[in-house]
C-alpha cells in the first residue's frame, strides 16, 4: 500500500541472438511529451544504452550495434547536437574506467573526420583498450557505436577503397566478390545481425546496415528508447527466436 507493487521478476530467454543491432529512435518524443527539452531525451536514452549493454553482457551477447549518431543528424539544431556530443564524451570517459572490469570492448563505424579533436582522443583510447581486450581474448560484448555513419556512405567507401585497389592494378574487377565488398565495410569480422530491434513507432531502416541487414530479422516496437527496459529487450528476442529464418531458400534457422 505504502511502497508500490513490486516488479515481476522477468525471465530471460534461453537462447540470444550472436548480434543484436538497435536504432535507438524516440528520446526527442519522450522529452517533449513531458515538457522536457529535447536534451533531456537524449541523456534519458543513453541510460538505457548502458542498461541494455549491460544486460546483454551478462547475458551473454556476442555483438551489440547501436546508431548513436547518423550523417543525417547534423541537419537538426546545433544544440541538440552539442548535448549528443557531450553525452558521447561523458559515456567513453566512464567507459574508459570501467571497459576493462567488465570484459566489454568498444568499437566505432563511421567517418570520424567531423568529429571533434576531444572526441577522436576519447575514441582513441577506448579503441587501445579494447585491442588490449581481443589480445586477451576477452569474451565480454562488443559494443558497435554508428557514429556519423550512413549506410549509404559505408557500401560507397567500400567501393571507392576498391576502386582504387583495381585502379593502382592490385585487384581485377572480376574478382570483387561480396565477401571481399564485406571485408572492406565498417563491420569487416563482424558477423552481420541477427536481430535488427527499432524502438520510437517507426517502421523503417534509416539508411542503417543496409548490406548487413538484407537478412536481419527486424522487431518494430512503439515503445520509445528511453523507455526501452529489460523487458522489452526481452521480449524482442523471444519473437525473434519464434520466427524461422530461411535467407531465401527453404529450410530451418541453422
């Protein structure tokens, strides 16, 4: 009566996808359905990256990719993308601290060029440790972070990059592949999703993991980001481990 009811414990699934990608959509809504700047959305949705990752980690995920920051978003005002930026610096100093006791390794997909000189040393020292980690042979998550990255601009890097192998005679066009398309992405000795999750309403990709998401199973949920717990993490992979995944052909998921 006095302290509220108490959450129901949540049991999670047995069987968790390998990569687990997530368009972390909604934090300018949830802020101002209540009356909140739009900064505050964004603080409230790194909460939850943390959250999520976390659980994934215990879990015992193999890969999380999130879209943080798109080449698109540039467009929206220079205060809004201020507060994302500091978010981004005040997480990879805590990361920093904390990367190596919790075994998760951070990586980054993107053009970094418009980054700021802070943010690329931030970046650079999360970088060092998670080769310090892989050289261990850590087991802990690895943390994708789409940072002013577009999916568009990824599959034209690559292909620029193989242009230019073919143009100074090193490789025959004939021998492109998309194995080697694959090895030349931001994702290069990723595997690609399993599970493509979008909170926020929407129902649709955004220019996001377009070559590594051609077979992804994709979970659409109206729940905003900030909003996204546990549960619903939860719950997106036990649709996910409710469907049949055939790549075109017929047959069981391997």
């Amino acid at each position: 009566m006095f302290f509220g009811k108490k959450k129901p414990k949540i049991t999670p699934p047995a069987t968790i996808p390998a990569h687990i990608a997530i368009i972390m959509d909604g934090n300018g809504r949830w802020a101002q359905a209540r009356g909140l700047p739009r900064a505050a959305g964004h603080s409230a949705g790194s909460e939850t990256f943390r959250r999520i990752a976390t659980c994934l980690n215990n879990l015992g995920g193999q890969y999380l990719t999130v879209y943080a920051f798109s080449t698109e978003n540039w467009k929206r005002s220079q205060t809004e993308v201020d507060a994302i930026m500091a978010l981004l610096e005040r997480y990879l100093e805590e990361a920093i601290r904390d990367m190596e006791k919790d075994g998760i390794r951070l990586r980054f997909w993107g053009d970094t060029l418009a980054l700021s000189p802070s943010l690329l040393r931030l970046m650079e020292q999360t970088t060092a440790i998670s080769d310090h980690l892989d050289a261990e042979n850590a087991t802990g998550l690895q943390v994708n972070v789409c940072l002013n990255y577009g999916g568009r601009a990824e599959v034209t890097r690559a292909v620029r990059l193989l242009a230019e192998q073919c143009k100074r005679g090193e490789l025959d066009p004939a021998d492109i592949t998309e194995d080697l398309v694959s090895r030349h992405l931001y994702s290069a000795n990723v595997p690609d999703p399993d599970l493509i999750i979008r909170p926020g309403r929407e129902k649709r990709g955004s220019n996001f993991l377009i070559w590594q998401g051609s077979y992804s199973e994709f979970y659409y949920t109206d729940t905003l980001w900030p909003d996204f717990d546990e549960g619903a993490l939860y719950t997106a992979i036990t649709d996910y481990n409710s469907r049949t995944r055939r790549f075109g052909a017929e047959g069981a998921r391997p």
